[in-house]
C-alpha cells in the first residue's frame, strides 16, 4: 500500500485530519487525538497517545511491506492489530463523523 491508499483506507473507515495526519480522536473530546499514522519518506507509523499526553509507537513498516487484511481491509505491519479496541474506536469515529454531517 502507498500513502495514498493508507490515506484513502483511513478517511473511509473514521479516521481525520488532526494535525495533517490521519488520526482517531476521542469520542467525549473531538479535538484530541488518540491514535495517528505518521508517514515518513519511507515508512509509516502507526502511534496511540499514553495517559501521560506523550505518543508512543505502536508500529512502523516500509509502505512496501503493508498489505491490506483481506478480510478487513486493516493494514497488516504496523501493529495496529496489538491497540484493542480499535475497531470499536474506528466505528465510534466513523458514526461521529456521519452524525456530524446531518447537523
């Protein structure tokens, strides 16, 4: 997968722009991110905030080493299959986001 795709991937299944990268924010706090893909020049990162307030890497692949999950369409190699929850994170982001449309 290239940055385009991951990109494309990320904005269809709830992800947003904070900050100029994909990012999954908080549902009770919409202006705070919680988890983000970083895309490097060679590689992407796949990071989740700590309690703290500091991000920490979850996982980092060359964007030829990712490959979508065939069946669901996660991108495989970055890790985000350790974070639990995220489907239910993604699906929170992605409700917000239609709601937010009809409002």
């Amino acid at each position: 997968m290239d940055q385009a795709e991951i990109t494309q991937w990320a904005m269809s299944n709830g992800w947003r722009d904070v900050g100029g990268a994909p990012s999954l924010i908080k549902p009770k706090s919409p202006k705070e991110a919680i988890a983000r893909l970083l895309f490097k020049a060679t590689v992407v990162q796949f990071e989740v905030k700590k309690p703290s307030g500091t991000w920490e890497k979850i996982g980092s692949a060359a964007y030829a080493d990712i490959k979508a999950d065939e069946e669901t369409g996660l991108p495989q190699g970055l890790g985000m299959e350790k974070m639990p929850g995220l489907n239910k994170l993604m699906q929170d982001n992605k409700d917000q986001k239609v709601f937010a449309s009809f409002g």
